[in-house]
C-alpha cells in the first residue's frame, strides 16, 4: 500500500492509571508480611513481561489511512489495543472492525468488518476472524469465517469456506485470492452455484440503493459507538 498516514479522531485511554496502579499493588505486597510472596511474584511477573501488555488502549477508534497523500482507508472499531513491545509489534481489535476502502475520488469501492481482527505491523497483514462479511461495487456479498489482507501485495485471501452471493447467483466454494477492491477473484474450490430465484432477485435489486446508502456513508455496519452513535 506504500507508506500511509494514520489520522485518529477518538477518546484515548492509556495504560498510565494501570501502570501506577500495579506499581502501588507491588510496593503493598513487599511491604507486608512475607506470605504474600507468592502473590507478589504474581504480580511483578505480569507486570514486568512488557510484551504481554498493551502499549495503548484506545476506545471508539475512527481512523482514516492515507496512501501517497491520498485518503483510501476508513477504519472504525470499539477497541484498539496496541502491542508495540512484543518481538512482532501487532495490533489487536477484540470488539470488531469495519474497514472502508476508497478510490481516488473519495467514493467508496468496498468494505469489510468481522468480529475480531489483528494487524501484522511489520508484514502489513490484517487477519480477521469471525462473521467476515465483505461488499463490493457490483453489491456481491462475500460472507466466510477467516480473511487474510495482505497490504504489500494488495491482495485479499481466504482458505476458509466462503459464500459468495451476486445479483443472479449464489456461488459456494471453498478459499479465494482477490484484489483489494474484491472485483477480481478466484474461487480455489467451487462447491456448487445456484441461480437466484426470481423473487429473491427482485428483493436483492430493491435493496441495491439501500446496501449503497449505507456503505457511502459508512455507518450502517460499523461497530456501535458509546451512547448508541455509529
């Protein structure tokens, strides 16, 4: 994806309070009696293992991602926890994701969201695991379990069951490779197609506008904000 510029608008919460909280927490068991040894390593070996502890946590995360001074990326998520000190710097989204892809004239090409995801910093990988559902411009509907997106390669792959619905037809297979806009794929393993009853067609061109709507302005599948807010 080239070099890209994170702009983060969001309610920050560090570890800050965590981290004076143990340090009085170990000072307390030191200071009393020495059955509480054991309690104490305890604490001390969790707090001292940096890799294991989250460098930052952030709440309500809505970020946009430049590419070569281009805006291409939305990220929306309840929970960010980043792990800059471990031996491969990751970040982790326990609460979902919703990413927004955009093309040059900031219109949007495609998206996706799952129930968990984590981003390989230094491979430029996003996994996401868990009701990944994805939509492109054509309104194909890619639903499968696991998703990998590799930034470097600017592809987007899956070995896990995937279920592919399109205007005139329901494709079942099993893992695909695509571009990034998910307009160009290939189905590794096709199980079945099936072509779209007459009525379900109708009803899927009724919510072409809706389904549209609702990825223009990103709000529809993003992950719920405090007080109810998308």
């Amino acid at each position: 994806m080239g070099n890209s510029e994170f702009t983060t608008y969001t309610r920050n919460k560090t570890l800050a309070g965590i981290y004076v909280a143990l340090s009085v927490a170990v000072f307390v068991s030191v200071f009393f009696s020495s059955c509480e040894k054991k309690i104490k390593n305890e604490v001390v070996k969790g707090f001292t293992d940096i890799k294991k502890v989250p460098t930052l946590r952030t709440l309500d995360v809505t970020t946009m991602i430049s590419d070569s001074g281009i805006t291409r990326y939305k990220i929306v998520a309840k929970e960010w926890l980043m792990f800059e000190n471990a031996d491969e710097p990751y970040w982790y989204f326990p609460q979902g994701i919703y990413v927004e892809q955009f093309d040059s004239l900031f219109k949007t090409e495609a998206f996706i969201i799952g129930d968990t995801a984590i981003y390989h910093k230094n491979k430029q990988l996003w996994e996401l695991n868990g009701n990944v559902r994805m939509e492109n411009v054509k309104d194909e509907i890619f639903l499968t379990q696991q998703l990998f997106w590799n930034q470097r390669k600017q592809e987007i792959y899956s070995d896990s069951d995937i279920h592919i619905q399109r205007v005139d037809k329901i494709i079942e297979g099993k893992g695909f490779v695509s571009n990034e806009s998910m307009t160009r794929y290939t189905i590794k393993q096709t199980n079945g197609i099936f072509p779209m009853k007459e009525g379900e067609a109708q009803s899927s061109q009724k919510n072409d506008s809706a389904r549209m709507a609702a990825r223009n302005n990103a709000k529809h599948y993003a992950p719920k904000q405090e007080g109810g807010a998308r």
